[in-house]
C-alpha cells in the first residue's frame, strides 16, 4: 500500500467515525452529516481511481 493510499483510508476512516458521532451524538445536524457522507464518497472514488483495475490483478 503507497503513502497515499494510507493516507485516504486514514482519512475516510475518521470520516467514517465523525458520521457516526454526529448520527448518535446529542447534537444532530443533518446537513452537516449529509456534507461529512459526500466527502466520504468523493474520497473512495479517489481510492477506486488508485487502484488497478479487478481484471488485472484477476490475471496476476
């Protein structure tokens, strides 16, 4: 795994963990969690983009 790679699922990781927080948390702010979720989904698009393609690494 590159830097890089570490790096975004470091990230999404702890968005992951602020979604939850706010979906369990006293405070609940819909936008908020809406905005947090599209940034978790704009960065595993950029982790698929990383990644080699299913049928290469089928062929390996």
């Amino acid at each position: 795994m590159t830097e890089r790679m570490f790096r975004l699922l470091e990230l999404h990781q702890k968005l992951d963990a602020a979604i939850r927080r706010m979906k369990t948390g006293r405070h609940k702010d819909p936008l908020e969690v809406a905005r947090l979720m599209k940034r978790k989904t704009r960065l595993r698009d950029r982790m698929a983009r990383l990644l080699p393609p299913a049928r290469a690494l089928a062929s390996l």
